[in-house]
C-alpha cells in the first residue's frame, strides 16, 4: 500500500462544485441571533486535509465573546419567547430542525468531508443520525413530567422537571455532526440554551448549521456559536460562572482538565471521552463478516471514532486464517481515497497535527518492538493520508496498545479461551465500546456480560443510536450518558414542591 493518492476526475468534479460557504474568506460566529467577528478581529484558518488547500478561516472568540454569548443565552433563557412556549412548540421546533438538516444534509456532509477529511459516505451517515436524533428528541418535550408524590392530608408533594440554564457544548473535530446532535437536541428539549465551542480545525459545519438554524422558529440567542481555541474559547466557557453545564466530547486528558476547572463553579459535566475498543474474533465466527467487520473498526474515518475497534483479538487457532481474510479486506475495501469520491471508506487524518500525531506513534511502535504487518507510514504524497496499519507482535505494556492513537492503526493479539478474550478485552483504562465476533448464543452473552465497556457489539461494529440509546463510558473513557432518557435526564435538574394545604 504505497500507491501515491491523486485526486480522481469524480472528486475533482466534486471540488469544484464544492459550497460557495467553504470558500468564503471568511465566516462569521453567531452570538444573539446576530452573526458578528472576534472581538478581536482575529480569525483561524482551516485547510482541506485531502490537499491542504486553505478554505474559509473562523473567527477566534475569546473570553469576551464567550461572555457575550453566554449573556445572549441567559437573557434568552429567560425570555417568555422560550421559556414560556408550550412544550408541543418546542417539539415541533426539533422537526423543524430535523427536516431543515435533512434537507440540506448533502451540503452539511461536503462541508465536514472537506473540513476534516472523512469520506462523504461517513458524513453522509452522520448527517442522517442526526436528524434522527432531533426527531427522537423532539418527542420529549411534551413526555418530560415529574411526579406527584404520596402524601398525608396535610400537604400535597410534586416534583418538576426543569432546564439548567445556559448549557456549554465543546466537541471534537472528528465527527462535528455527529457529536452535536446528541448534546444540542436534548438540551433544547428540556428548555436550556446553549453556546456552542466546536473544534478549532472543524468549525464551518456548525457555522453552516447555526445560519440554517436561524431559519427555523427557534427564538435569537437560544443556540449560539463561538469558534476559536480550546486553550482560549473552550476555556472561558468552561471556567464563565453563567454557564450550568459542559457537555464535551474530547480526549481524556483534556476531559479531566475540564471537569477540573468546573468544580470551581460546580457546574454539571458530561463527559464522552476517547476508547481502545476491543474487536474480538472466536473461531466459530463468520470469518468474513468478521474481516470486514474488524477492519471498518479500526480503519473507518481513518481510525478517528471514539469507538474504534483498534485492540483486535483472535483466538489462537484461526489466527493466519483471519489475519489473511483481513489483510485482503483492508486492500480491497480500505485503501485511502478522496473523501468526496464516491465509495472512499478512508480519507486523511485530519489535520496536521494529528498526522504527526499518528505518525510518531508508528515510530514508537518499531521502537517498542512491534511488527508492522502492512501500512506503517504515510500514504501517497500529498494531503495526511496515513497507510491503513496493523501491528502484531505486540506485548500488552506496549504504548501502541494502551494509548488512543486515534488513526488506521490496528494491534493484533491472540487469546487462547472465553476467560483469556474477556481478562485481554478489559485489560485498559478505558471502556467505551467492544465488538464480538461468535455465532455461539453463550459466548455472545457471557462477553456481552463481562466486557467493560458502555456499548457492546455483536456481530457488527459502529452502529450508534439516533437518540434512542444511551452512550457512555466505563472507566476514563467517559462520565455520564448521551442519548435515550438518560441522555434527557443530563439536561434537567428535579425541584421537590412540598405545598402544606
Ligand atoms: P480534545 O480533547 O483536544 O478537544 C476536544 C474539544 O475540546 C475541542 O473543541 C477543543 O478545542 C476543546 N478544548 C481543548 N482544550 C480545552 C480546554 N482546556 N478547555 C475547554 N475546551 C478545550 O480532543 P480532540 O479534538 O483531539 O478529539 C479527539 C478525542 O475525542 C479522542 O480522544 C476521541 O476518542 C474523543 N472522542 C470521544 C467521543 C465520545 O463520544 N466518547 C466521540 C469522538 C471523539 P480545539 O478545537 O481548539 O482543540
């Protein structure tokens, strides 16, 4: 897999029929309704990671921004205009936004494949969880009731069900539309108001989505947007004494500092944190189903899921079998294309940083002693595209096996029975997903039971809820719940009414 990448006819055909909106010099943040600069005047830029072409810079809010949105979403918070509307308006404004990301759901999936390299094919999906997810959601509003609780003839006891306030969402550049929606249509289910800190590298989508918002009836200043640092913006947000709650997306050190610099405030945390997910193979498997299965777990968005399958295990005695099957797979399916060409299942990592990032760990590996069984570098020779790599002769203290590298990597090991694939499978600090690959009843069970994980596959990887399940993390690999009721509950905070009569 050394090939180098060229763009082919489709996706340059693609490019330049790209959104007048990535082009643009630059974008505008939304803050009270209203789409207004830094008030420093300072932007950051963006580049296409497939070519690293520059596409339209973001303006880099700071705390004095962050302190304007966060006073346009209390104000709003307030505001009969949202606070007092009846909760079947609220509902339908979640179909509302439903069917406007429906409909404009190519432009915001070309808009992240350009932004932040995942094939159209991923974005594509993501957009479509995404309507799903406010549509789920916008069933809640009317639903969302406490209860009146018994009582002796002397007083009459109830609970409400109430919004926080001003909700602070920060998420990560690997999936901007993908992540969102489980934070934003919840929050404004239960009557928050939310500021918006999308990452650095990957801001145009949301950028897009607020302009789109402001075409629904949801009132000014309910959503509202500040790009800029995570150091800078995402900070202030964190640390602004206005705001109720963080929900975040990110990588584990940066959830703990986070959650660190919320306590000063007390604020509510959510936190959907990075994995190491187990992909684990027994002998009685459908091997393909499996090779394919596997592969997409630890190469799909170019390894950038939080639930990437990248710890694969085997049992012992299918191992050349398997690995064959899957090496054929990675070539035939997995070979890094243009995000916008039709089929690609891998793009470029995306952004500088992380293709460094990815790169140094492949340097670690061959000084930890690991083998390279296929990638192991760069692909092609421009854009950050990374050979799709597995990795065998791997030892369980080794870097590569403990640590998200957050790529196409794969580690490679064998286990002998059902205990060993359960003690190797929860062997690390995270626990955010697993597959297993069996067509035994027992095994699927037992594994379901034992692994330390908040989602566990069987027979498949990747699918994730469109807001009917809830998703979270064992271990460091998260604190709290997206999605379902519990996902709900994250946005509310119960008041007891005691009424002597
Ligand atoms: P980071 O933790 O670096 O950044 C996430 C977001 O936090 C970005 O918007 C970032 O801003 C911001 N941020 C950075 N520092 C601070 C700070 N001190 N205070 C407040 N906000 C801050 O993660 P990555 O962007 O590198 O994303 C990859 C990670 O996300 C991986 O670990 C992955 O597993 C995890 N992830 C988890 C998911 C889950 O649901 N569990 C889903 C997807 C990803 P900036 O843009 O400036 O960096």
């Amino acid at each position: 897999m050394t090939a180098s990448v060229s763009l082919p006819p489709v996706a340059e055909a693609a490019r330049r029929a790209l959104p007048a909106f990535v082009r643009a010099r630059e974008q505008m943040m939304w803050i009270g309704g209203r789409q207004v600069a830094a008030a420093s005047g300072r932007t950051l830029p963006n580049t296409d990671p497939a070519t690293e072409e520059a596409l339209a810079g973001v303006p880099r809010g700071e705390a004095a921004d962050v302190d304007a949105a966060v006073r346009a979403a209390r104000a709003a918070f307030t505001d009969p205009a949202w606070a007092g509307m009846s909760p079947d308006r609220r509902g339908r404004i979640l179909n509302r936004i439903a069917d406007v990301i429906e409909k404009h759901a190519d432009e915001l999936a070309t808009i992240d494949s350009v932004n932040m390299g995942a094939p159209h094919r991923v974005t594509t999906h993501m957009l479509a969880e995404a309507s799903e997810t406010f549509r789920y959601y916008a069933g809640w509003p009317t639903k969302l009731s406490g209860v009146a609780v018994p009582a002796g003839n002397d007083h009459m006891l109830y609970t409400r069900k109430e919004p926080l306030g001003v909700v602070g969402v920060i998420w990560a550049w690997n999936g901007p539309m993908g992540q969102l929606p489980g934070k934003l249509a919840p929050a404004l289910a239960a009557g928050n108001t939310v500021v918006l800190k999308p990452a650095e590298t990957a801001s145009l989508s949301t950028l897009r989505l607020a302009e789109l918002l402001a075409t629904t009836d949801l009132p000014a200043g309910v959503v509202n947007v500040v790009t800029g640092l995570g150091s800078e913006a995402g900070q202030a947000l964190v640390g602004h004494p206005g705001v109720a709650k963080i929900a975040f997306t990110g990588s584990t050190a940066t959830g703990k500092a986070v959650q660190r610099l919320a306590t000063d405030t007390l604020k509510r945390v959510t936190l959907e944190l990075g994995g190491k997910s187990p992909s684990v193979v027994f002998a009685d498997a459908d091997l393909d189903a499996a090779a394919r299965g596997v592969a997409a777990g630890f190469l799909g968005n170019a390894g950038q899921a939080c639930v990437a399958g990248s710890r694969v295990f085997v049992e012992e005695g299918i191992r050349e079998e398997f690995v064959q099957k899957l090496l054929k797979t990675m070539e035939a399916a997995f070979t890094p294309g243009d995000p916008l060409t039709p089929g690609t299942l891998v793009g470029p990592v995306s952004n500088k940083a992380q293709f460094d990032r990815v790169s140094s760990y492949l340097d670690i590996a061959r000084q930890e002693g690991a083998n390279v069984v296929t990638g192991g570098g760069r692909f092609g020779d421009h854009g950050y595209f990374i050979a799709p790599t597995l990795l065998d002769n791997v030892r369980p203290g080794m870097r590569v096996v403990r640590e998200e590298i957050f790529g196409p990597v794969g580690v490679l090991s064998t286990f002998t029975d059902l205990d060993d694939a359960i003690a190797q499978a929860n062997d690390t600090d995270y626990g955010l997903a697993a597959s297993v690959w069996t067509t035994n009843l027992t095994t699927a069970h037992r594994m379901a039971a034992a692994i330390e994980a908040g989602t566990v596959w069987v027979n498949s990887w990747g699918q994730m809820s469109t807001g009917n399940l809830p998703f979270g993390g064992y271990k460091q690999s998260g604190l709290g719940y997206e999605g379902g009721l519990e996902g709900l509950d994250a946005y509310t905070q119960a008041k007891a009414v005691r009424i002597t009569l």
